[in-house]
C-alpha cells in the first residue's frame, strides 16, 4: 500500500473523530466536573498523535512487512503503563501493552530518566512472541515522567534456527531467537552501543533490522512532541487529570455496553489443526460470562500447551478476547485500558493459550486468530444480530530466506489473509483481514523488486465461500515461483482439517491448501512445513474460504446470479449449494 493510500485512511480515521460520541445521562452523571468537549479534543489528539507515529514508521521502515504489510502499532501509555491512545494499526498488539509496560515498571522502578529507551521482546516477560519487539520511550517535563510512548513492530528477522522466526517445528524458545528481556536501549541520551551489536550480530539482514528499530525511534520522538504539545495547550496537570478521566469514561461506557447485553454463560469450542509437530488436534475452549456490566472469558479445557510453536503467552490471548469484546460495543467507545477494565481472562497456566517457560511460541499468531473465531462463535449467541460467521481463521505466514547472487542474505515475510465470514446482514468480505488487525498486502511488483521471487497469480477462488443466506467471503489464492539458487520455505498455515464455520445454517468454508509445483510433481503439502526450495520451484497456497450466514435456502436469486455474473460461484456450485439453476444469456432462473 502507496503512502498517499496510508494518509488516506488516517484521514478518514480523522473524520470520523469529528462525530460527537453519544453518551447516556447516566455515564454523563458520574463524569466529575469535565468539560465534555475539552476530554473529546484531547483524546482525538491523542489519537491523532498515535496515527502520526504509525505514518512514521510507514514512511521510515526498511522491511516490507512495516512498510507495506504494516505489521506494527503505537501507543501512549500512562505512567502506570495503562493503555491510554492506540493507532490505526493492530489492535491485536495493544491489547497486550499494558503487560509489556508493566515488566518495564518492575524491573526499573525508580529507575527510569529523561532519555531512556526501552526495549523488550521476551515473551515470559511483557512480550507476545520474539520477531515482535517493543520499543518504549518515557516522556518527562523536567523531572517528572508523564506517559510513555509506545511501538511493536514485527520485524522480519529475529536470528534463530529458521529465517523469518515463524517456525511451527521448533520445540523451545531457544531455538527461536534473540530473547530480549525489558532493557534500555538509551540510558539519559546514550545508546547502549552493546546492545545494538548484540542485535546487529544475531540477525540475518541487520541492514532492516536495524533500520526498522530506527523507525520505531523515530515514532516514539514524533509521539513525545506531540504529547509536549497538548501539554502546552493544556497545562501539565489538567491534561494528566483529563487522561485518567478518559480512562475512567471509557470504563463506564464499556461497563454500560456490557450491562445492555444479556447475562449468562456462553460456550464455544474451535480446533487447530495440529502443531506442526503432533497430529492431534487442538481445542480451544470458551465459557464467556457476562454478569452486570462485568464479562469473563475461561479458557479452561483448553488444549496443555504444545511440542510446535503455536502456544500463545497470555498478554497475546488478552489481547484477543479485548478485541473481540471490544468490536460488540458500541462504536464510540474509546480503545484503552478502560475498556479492558470491566474484563476478566482466566487461562490456565500451561495450556496452549497461557503456555509456561521454555514453550516455543512464535507461530502464536496463528492461535491468536483462533482465540478470536472462539470467542466470537461464543458472542454469537449473546447477540447473533452482530456478528459474523467465522473468518478465515488464521493468517499464513510464508517466509523464503536464503542468498541472493551477490551471496547477500535475504529474508521474505509476508502474512496472507483472506475473507470475512457472512454477516448477519449482508455477505462477507472478499480478500480482507482479519477483524483483529488492519494489514495491509505485500503488493506483488514490490516483491518481485526485492526478491528473487516472481508472483504468478493473485486471486479469488471461485465456489469458496460458505454458503448462506449471506455468503462467506471468498478464499484468496497467491502462487510464486522462485527464481533463486536455493532457500528454505517455510509455511505456517490452518484450517485444513477444522472448517471455518458458519453460523445460523450457514455452511463452513472451504480447506487451505498448500501445493509444491501444481503444473508438475503437483505435491501438496503440509498446513506447517519447513522444506529447501530451488530455482523454479512453485507454491500455490490457497487459503481457507470463510463460513456463510443463516439459510442458504433464503439466498436471493438475484444474489446468487450477481455471484455467477462476477464469477465467484460457478453453475455447479449455485446448483449444488442453493438448488438454483440460471441460463445467463437468457436469465431463467429455476430453483428446486
């Protein structure tokens, strides 16, 4: 995505800041002497602040991945490390903040100065899984720390036994990376010269790695004058007192949200295929209970954590319950550590979603995305009128690393997603990501620019989608052929055995599929595999086509000759799925 296409939708995240937020007498009551207007300017400056460090890093990254996919977020962050400001990025990443500061807190309390920077990717320690490094800088008036400017960023490399750190197949942390533990990358203005060798040492492009750390830098100063600004438009102390206010309204609004949903116990269970490793499926479970205006997500029978590196360290499942929460209120609430507030996650330690040292954990993306199809299937039957049958289930990561013909290292990442699941009121989106994050694609001339790699197709797969009243949004299809010497292929993919599902009589989706060289050997492959690839090799993935909603008996015929028309169902399927059959040139329509 073209930088100018990025300020596009910072603008339009901009416009619709202007609408004023609707609150209830009752929320508007337990506000303490705030001027309304005065907290709504300062938090879409907040905001906008956030944005403005995203489009830095846009502008300034080395690595497709941020550049392009925009795999990364920003933040503000309270003195206390509660989230108080999010960007436009990944609210998969936020959710997970809160624990990655307070790591930071522990470790240095009393200890941090004007000029720090922090450093973090450990994921026993306020991380989520290690090519996710966390970049965090305080922001002081003379002596006295106000917030914290925040970045993650997915880098491409970390070091460790596979290029591109997804590997399914790894069976410890150890062998997944470099483990950064909460650190000052500056003490009081100066670098910390080691560290930065340390890192330069331990990965294979450092050329990215380190330039996309200075792009994390370079979000955190942007964040720090913006902050400084609304200091002196405010004063220090009214705006310190206006962000805690914005917490705690936040919280109320979300508490009200969930108070207005009905209260119960909902269950939902959904499966990974397998680790990479094992055969067995996984299962992961949830009792969602809402009581009051508070709500619960128990992962308990969840499947134990796992050989593969799927696992998902619990500041990474937080964040994915937050989410989904967060998408069945209403749409005004702010995104902060107030809506997390009225939340409760119970995750068994040393399951897949709360896994214990030394568990590998860097394919966690993977069950992240999972996490949010379970909770979801269990929100559905709090308001079925709002949510959507199940996505794809889970971005693919692919990653080629190998060298270039100059004998320079080169390493490709790029995560694929696909469609949305049927909503209740209308079909599901084609070629989407997922409802958790907000990626972008790798454009397929950049790939071919950087990489020995050609992109041969780029596509919709026709007769993908569930079924339904509302169709499923179609599978994506992406083949490339490789036009290097030799590298090593690595793919982390699902939804091969376990279907994303449909929800009120809509139909599941349709398998992922990986196949090796499809117009010749045709070898279709594993949904986690780590395999050397040479010159001419090609891989075809196919991801999964997402769940359909409600009756496919109810579809409208002009829907359904509309899909047929733009050729995303063929005759066969629109015969087979809806017993409906149309003569195109003369529009008869028959159904049975």
């Amino acid at each position: 995505m073209s930088e100018a296409i990025h300020r596009r939708e910072i603008e339009k995240k901009q416009e619709r800041k202007t609408v004023r937020v609707k609150v209830s007498n009752e929320v508007v009551m337990n506000s303490k002497m705030f001027n309304p207007i005065t907290l709504n300017l300062i938090k879409n400056a907040l905001e906008s602040t956030v944005d403005e460090m995203a489009l830095t890093i846009v502008r300034t990254a080395y690595s497709s991945n941020l550049k392009n996919s925009m795999d990364f977020s920003t933040g503000f962050c309270s003195k206390q490390g509660e989230l108080i400001a999010q960007g436009l990025c990944l609210p998969l990443h936020l959710g997970s903040l809160p624990d990655g500061m307070d790591a930071i807190l522990k470790k240095y309390d009393g200890k941090i100065y004007l000029g720090d920077v922090f450093i973090l990717n450990d994921p026993y320690e306020g991380g989520t899984h290690l090519p996710d490094i966390y970049i965090i800088k305080p922001i002081f008036v003379a002596d006295e720390l106000l917030a914290f400017g925040t970045t993650i960023a997915h880098h491409t490399d970390i070091g460790g036994r596979v290029a591109g750190g997804n590997a399914c197949d790894c069976t410890e942390i150890y062998q997944e990376g470099l483990r950064i533990p909460p650190l000052k990358l500056y003490e009081r203005g100066k670098a910390n010269r080691a560290l930065f060798d340390i890192i330069e040492k331990n990965v294979r492009v450092p050329v990215n790695a380190l330039g996309d750390l200075r792009a994390q830098l370079s979000a955190c100063y942007i964040g720090e004058r913006g902050f400084m600004k609304l200091i002196e438009t405010y004063g220090r102390q009214t705006l310190l007192r206006y962000i805690e206010e914005l917490l705690n309204y936040t919280e109320r609004l979300a508490r009200a949200g969930i108070r207005d949903l009905p209260d119960g116990e909902f269950e939902f269970t959904d499966y990974i295929d397998d680790d990479g490793i094992e055969p067995d499926p996984i299962p992961i479970k949830v009792k969602i209970t809402i009581s009051g205006d508070s709500l619960t997500a128990d992962f308990a029978g969840t499947a134990k954590q796992v050989k593969g590196g799927i696992n998902s360290p619990i500041p990474f499942t937080k964040s994915a319950v937050y989410t989904c929460v967060r998408c069945l209120l209403p749409l005004d609430i702010p995104t902060n550590s107030g809506l997390f507030r009225p939340i409760k996650v119970l995750a068994p330690e040393g399951t897949v979603v709360n896994p214990v040292m030394p568990a590998p954990v860097a394919a966690r993306g993977l069950t992240g995305f999972r996490l949010a199809n379970v909770v979801c299937g269990a929100l559905a039957q709090v308001a079925p009128d709002k949510i959507p049958a199940a996505e794809v289930g889970g971005d693919t990561g692919i990653s080629i690393g190998g060298y270039d013909a100059d004998d320079n290292a080169f390493v490709f990442l790029e995560f694929l997603f696909g469609a949305w699941g049927g909503r209740p009121d209308k079909d599901g989106i084609d070629g989407n990501a997922s409802i958790v994050v907000n990626f972008s694609n790798n454009p397929a001339e950049v790939i071919e620019v950087e990489y020995p790699l050609m992109i041969e197709e780029y596509g919709f797969m026709p007769d993908s989608g569930g079924a339904g009243q509302y169709r499923g949004g179609l599978a994506v299809v992406r083949q490339y052929q490789f036009t290097g010497e030799e590298a090593v292929l690595q793919i982390r993919s699902d939804r091969r055995k376990f279907l994303p599902y449909g929800l009120a009589g809509g139909k599941d989706g349709t398998p992922s599929m990986n196949i090796l060289n499809p117009d010749g050997e045709h070898r279709t492959l594993p949904s986690k595999i780590l395999l050397t690839i040479k010159r001419g090799d090609v891989l075809r993935h196919i991801l999964a086509g997402a769940g359909g909603w409600g009756n496919p008996a109810k579809r409208e015929v002009q829907k359904i000759l509309e899909d047929m028309r733009d050729e995303k169902i063929t005759p066969e399927y629109a015969k087979r799925e809806y017993g409906v059959t149309i003569d195109l040139e003369t529009g008869e329509v028959k159904r049975e």
